[in-house]
C-alpha cells in the first residue's frame, strides 16, 4: 500500500531530525550540540593540542582547547574556530591578535569564536 505523498514527506522529515539530533551529540565543539533550527553542523574537529599550543605560542595566549566546525545555515556554510584559553590575559591576547570586527570575532569568557 502506498502512504500518501503528505504522510511520506513527515517520516522522511522526522527521520532527518532524529539524524540531526543524533549527529550533533559527537560534535566535539559544546558550543555547537544546541543549534536552532536550520542550522547544522556539517564538519567538526577538535584540533590536537601540540597544533593548538603552537597556534597559541603564535597568538599571544595558551590555548587549552581548540575546534574548527563547518556549519550550514540555510544553504550557506560557515567555518567556526573555538578557543578555549587558560586564562583572561590569554584571551584578550588572543582576541585581540585575531583583529576580526564583530561578528567575526566574538569573545565571552575564556573563548575566543572566530
């Protein structure tokens, strides 16, 4: 028996939010697990710790955690860099050495987002 078109379309869509959902929960950046709607992540890494020293050493501040995400806002792709850093100096360094306008360049606590 086929379903009508209508009841297709809502399985197929509620099939996709479960992945959406699931997908999200091994996204290594936290910041990026609760996005609103039309918003995905695409592509997330966590950046291994000896590269984000040295890209610490080259900013000005310690990096204790550092992520590149691509996420895709309805249609458009966005590359996203997460800096955790050590401390509050570390992160105005950082903040700073990025030189970025906002909303290019985002600080809140010890991260720095770009």
């Amino acid at each position: 028996m086929l379903l009508p078109f209508s009841a297709c379309l809502l399985r197929w869509a509620n099939a996709a939010l479960l992945i959406l959902r699931v997908g999200s929960l091994g996204v290594p950046e936290p910041l990026l697990r609760e996005l609103p709607p039309g918003i995905v992540v695409q592509n997330s890494v966590e950046v291994p710790a000896d590269r984000a020293n040295a890209i610490g050493e080259r900013l000005g501040g310690q990096i204790e955690r550092l992520t590149n995400s691509v996420i895709q806002g309805h249609g458009v792709p966005l590359k996203v860099n997460v800096n955790s850093c050590a401390d509050e100096a570390g992160a105005g360094a950082i903040y700073r050495a990025l030189a970025k306008p906002y909303p290019l360049s985002v600080r809140k606590g010890l991260m720095v987002m770009e």
